[in-house]
C-alpha cells in the first residue's frame, strides 16, 4: 500500500463548478497536511497547509483533513479554466528527530471546462 | 522575496555522463530538500539538506548525491546517468521543520 493515494483522474467539470478532490494515507504518524498545484512542466505551487483535523479555508479554496479516517479532501469554490491543473496531496511530519520529508501522492489531474 | 531558483532550466544528457543541478533557497531558508518527478507521478523525495548535513535520503542509487553549502545553497549531482534519469528534478526550501516546503521550476533532464 502506498503511504499516500489520490485517484489520478482525469477530472473534467464545467467552469464555476464546485470540485471535491480526495486523498487518503496509509500512516497515522503523519502530522501536516499540503495540497500543491502544479501547472503542466512547473514546480508545484503549495495551496494549503494544514497541522491538524477540521477544515481551513482560504478564498475558493477549503482544505478538510479527518485524522481517524486518515482522508483529506480540497474543495475549490466557482473553478475557473486556469483551476486546471494537477493537484498533488502532501504529507509530512514522519521524523521526529531529524529535519522532515514530504510525501506526495501521484496528483489528480483537473480540467474545468469554460 | 526570490523564490526558490533552481539552474538551469532544462538539460540534455548522454547515457554514462554526469550532472550537476544547483538551487538557490528562498532567504532565510536552512533546509533544502531534492524531489524527482517522473511523468504522470507525484515527486519523489531524494535528499535532504540541513546546515551543510544530510539529514535524510530516500531509495536512490548511489549514483545519486548532493551537497549543501554555507550559503544553504544546494546541488544535487547524478553519475552515470541512465535513460530512466530522465525527469522533474524539483529543489524545495523549508524555514525549519514542519513548515511549509515550497519549491522552484525544477529542471527538465532528458537523458539520450
């Protein structure tokens, strides 16, 4: 099982739709939570960074992570054609001692559709 | 602020050269962490670099290391590349631990 699981899409919705991406772990150790973008042939733009469960919002954008189910999910509020892009989940916070690593999963790719 | 700078942008190689791929921090950033990214895949953690120490590595070849310098500058050299080297290679900066790791444009290698 992969530490880190997304359904790599595609997905395609109309413009102004609202978008539920999901993404589930494999290690309760994990103790922050990322959602990144990445434009095709960049680097990944951080969206959202969480340290805990609940939700938090930032414009269009709500990321919600749930502990004991171990899933997280990024909402994205009226998507706009420049949404389109994939999405990669990134968890970090497995070493306790020593300075941290990330881990991504695969990314959900998403076009919205003007 | 610059971002996370990462030289150069893109490079050809042949099969059993090496490569040298350099990145510049974000100011005031101490940690400096190597990604590879595949095609169709999320990055996959390489090395990290912490006041001039590797601090973790992931399931690469020795074929693969890196360094840090005392300006936190970083480079990530690979030997003897092979046709499978071809990828993403993603620099990220982190203030301290458990913040948020925030990465350059990567550079584009395509080994021939």
């Amino acid at each position: 099982q992969k530490e880190v699981e997304q359904d790599p899409g595609p997905l395609s919705v109309p413009e102004g739709a609202i978008v539920s991406l999901n993404c589930t772990y494999s290690n309760s150790a994990f103790q922050y939570f990322m959602w990144y973008r990445q434009y095709s042939r960049k680097g990944p733009e951080l969206l959202m960074y969480t340290y805990s469960s609940g939700n938090k919002e930032d414009g269009r954008f709500t990321a919600q992570v749930d502990k004991s189910s171990k899933y997280i999910s990024l909402f994205i509020r009226d998507s706009q054609p420049s949404d389109s892009a994939t999405y990669l989940c990134a968890n970090g916070g497995l070493m306790k001692t020593s300075y941290d690593k990330v881990i991504f999963g695969p990314g959900t790719s998403l076009s919205v559709i003007p | 602020d610059a971002g996370v700078t990462q030289s150069p942008t893109h490079l050809i190689k042949t099969r059993g050269q090496h490569v040298t791929l350099r990145c510049s921090p974000i100011s005031g950033h101490k940690s400096v962490s190597w990604y590879q990214q595949v095609l169709g895949q999320g990055p996959q953690f390489i090395f990290q670099y912490y006041e001039k120490e590797e601090r973790g590595r992931g399931n690469f070849p020795d074929r693969f290391s890196a360094r840090q310098f005392p300006n936190y500058s970083s480079e990530l050299n690979v030997n003897a590349l092979l046709l499978g080297d071809s990828a993403l290679y993603l620099c990220a900066s982190m203030r301290v631990k458990n913040t948020e790791a925030f990465f350059g444009q990567g550079t584009r290698l395509t080994v021939v």
